[in-house]
C-alpha cells in the first residue's frame, strides 16, 4: 500500500472518531448539572418591610389656659431651638380667677389660725364669763336661801318666801349647767373635726392657688426641646392656621413639636410574622439612597383598627444617626425599607429545594456523595427554614447532592 493509501486511511480513521466523540453523551456535563456541592456558609435572614419616618420624640403643644393669642413668633414648618419663646397669650380671664383663689386661700387661712387658736379666742372667752356670772349667781341664791330658812325657823319670814327662793335656785342651777355645756361645745369647735375640715379646705384653696400662678408662668409658650413645628396632629382639617387675635380654650392644641435628634421608621408587620420578631433586632433601614443601621424598638400589642382580614401590627424601628450630612438630607415622611435580621448563621446548610425528596414515612432526604467518586446514598435530614438561596436543613455535611 502505498505512502498516499495510509495517509487517506488515517484521515478517514480521525473523521470517525470525532464524529463518534461530538454524539457520544457528555457525563461529565451531565453529572455537573445534576450534582451541586454544599458546604457551611454564613445565613442571614432578613425580613422586609415598608415604613415611613417619623420622629422619634414628638409631643403636641396646647393653650395652658383660656385666653387670647396676642402674638405669633414662629410658623408652621419651622425649626425651633430648645426654650425658644413660640407666642404670648393674654392673661386677663386667668387674673380674674387668680385673684378669686387668693381670696379663697386667705379666708380659709383666717379660719385656720382661729380655729388653732380658739382655746385662747373671744368665744371660748365669752362662754367663760357666762359660766362664771352663772355660778356666782347660784352661789348669792344659795346664800339668801340658807338665810331665809334660818328666819323662817325664828318665825320671822314666811314660808312662802322659801319656797320661791327654792324656785329660783333650781332655775340658776340649770343655768350653770347651761353655761357649763355652752362652754364644752364652743371649746370643741376649735378642735377635731372643725380644725381638720379647716386645714383641709386651706390645702385646697393653696393648691388651687399655686396652679393658677404655674398657669400664669405659661402665658409665654416655649419649646421644650429643639425640633421641627408642624400642625397639631389630627387638626389640619378642623382648625385653622394659629393667628394672632384668636380665643384659645384650656387643652386646645396649637401646634405639634418634633425632635429631629432621634428618628424612627413606623411600620407594619402581619400576623404571620410576628413569630419570627423580637425586640432589639438588627435592622439595615433604606431611606433616599441611604443604608442606616438600626433597632427593632417596638412591638405593637394591640392590633390595627384595618378592615383587612389578616391582622396587622405597628412596629417601631429607631434609627442610629450618622454625624454627617446624611442627617441633614433626612425628611419626616420619607418611605423606608426595613430588612429585619431575624437569623444569623455563622456555618449553615443549605441546599437547593429540589434536592430535597421525601420517603414512604415522610421523612425528608436527598442523594448524597461526601466527594464525586464516591457512591451516592440517601442521607435524612431536616428542613429547618426557606431562604432565598434554597433550604436550611440539618444533618448534613459538605458534600455534593443530586437533583433529581
């Protein structure tokens, strides 16, 4: 054969065999789809939510007391430092009432200084007097009747005249008496009960009067600590903007002050989730393009008044501020993403969902190979919880699992 004859037989005989090669099934690719390695790696399952931010500290500022609004130094949306005075309020109606109670309070103290020292007072003195003239009285009765019975035994006077003095002497007696029990109940007015009812209405005529004079303190409204004003909540549509002139009753909100030292995200979690929260949690909070740690502050106890069939919760979330200009780009109502870290997991399981099969018992496994040349068995395990990147399970090793 010649040179030219090997040479086409060994052409024909690669042909061939790159043909059968390129139809010949590929197992390695097979096994690399169907095999996938598993190995301990860090879990972190978050949570999310949708919320809004509000201020962590807000309180809502109203009229101290009846009265007229005399002048307005700030204005809705504004930025107040800590004691900054807000308006004036006239004090006329107050004064009237604060001179009615000092009235009180000074009546009352009169009475008690009276009573404390009634032992010694007029009264006392008076029934005193009476009780003595009484006495010398039957005394100078009871001296003409021994007389008078001494002349009528000499047969000089008779017996008549002794039985009048008699008459006279048991009416002076009951007057004694009289007297005696007249003194008894005006010395007990000045003890006892009296005195304590006394003391007591000066306690309340002081109280009523001091609180007066604290309201009075109020007639210039301060800001109890820096922050934003806004409208008293819930009043933007029944009342209108503050304006100088305006009646104010007692209790009647103004306006609504709130910190911006400490902001919170306010949210909502359904039923089915409350089970995974906890307080104190991490939570990364995402605002205007800003990733902001905080803490899961606040559980709500109470359900949402909604008309939803699923119950819903508030949850409150604090944020920890950053010294920079982050701060400043923050606005009270923006929308926030919460990513709640409900579990952490420094060296986790977790496998594909569709590697996981269940036998007659109902007992979860899937096909497993601690190294590719090993023989593949069926290895229990058990499912702890759904993640994005598959199934937390337990039981098992790094290794390699089948998907069927």
């Amino acid at each position: 054969m010649t040179r030219r004859w090997w040479w086409v037989l060994g052409g024909s005989t690669g042909m061939l065999v790159l043909l059968l090669w390129q139809a010949w099934p590929d197992t390695s690719a097979r096994d690399a789809q169907r095999w996938v390695q598993v190995e301990p790696q860090p879990l972190a399952v978050h949570l999310g939510l949708v919320g809004r931010l509000q201020a962590g500290r807000q309180v809502t500022l109203s009229a101290p007391f009846d009265g007229v609004l005399t002048s307005l130094l700030v204005a809705e949306g504004q930025q107040v430092a800590a004691g900054q005075p807000l308006m004036h309020l006239d004090t006329t109606q107050l004064d009237i009432q604060l001179r009615q109670a000092e009235a009180e309070r000074l009546k009352a103290t009169a009475l008690v200084s009276q009573l404390r020292g009634w032992q010694s007072g007029p009264e006392v003195a008076r029934s005193l007097r009476t009780l003595a003239a009484a006495r010398a009285t039957l005394a100078a009765g009871q001296a003409a009747l021994d007389e008078t019975r001494r002349l009528l035994e000499r047969g000089i006077v008779a017996r008549t005249e002794v039985e009048s003095l008699e008459q006279l002497q048991q009416a002076q007696r009951q007057a004694v008496m009289d007297a005696q029990q007249d003194l008894q109940l005006t010395q007990a007015r000045g003890q006892g009960d009296a005195l304590r009812i006394a003391e007591m209405e000066l306690e309340s005529a002081e109280a009523h009067w001091r609180a007066l004079l604290a309201r009075r303190d109020l007639r210039v409204v301060k800001a109890p600590f820096a922050g934003l004003l806004s409208r008293a909540d819930g009043s933007a549509a029944r009342l209108r903007p503050l304006q100088e002139g305006q009646a104010l009753v007692q209790g009647m909100p103004l306006l609504t002050l709130s910190s911006l030292e400490h902001l919170q995200v306010a949210a909502k979690v359904a039923e089915s989730d409350l089970g995974d929260l906890r307080e104190g949690m991490e939570v990364q909070a995402f605002i205007a393009g800003h990733v902001l740690a905080g803490r899961l502050a606040q559980i709500g106890q109470q359900a949402r008044d909604d008309t939803e069939q699923t119950a819903w919760y508030d949850l409150r979330v604090d944020l920890q501020l950053p010294e920079d200009a982050t701060r400043q780009s923050l606005r009270l109502g923006m929308s926030a993403r919460l990513a709640v870290l409900i579990h952490r997991e420094a060296g986790a399981m977790v496998v594909p969902a569709e590697a996981l099969q269940e036998d007659d018992a109902g007992r979860h496994y899937v096909v497993y190979r601690q190294a590719a040349q090993q023989a593949p068995r069926r290895v229990v395990v058990r499912p702890a919880r759904a993640v994005v990147q598959g199934v937390k399970v337990d039981g098992l090793e790094a290794g390699f699992v089948l998907i069927p």
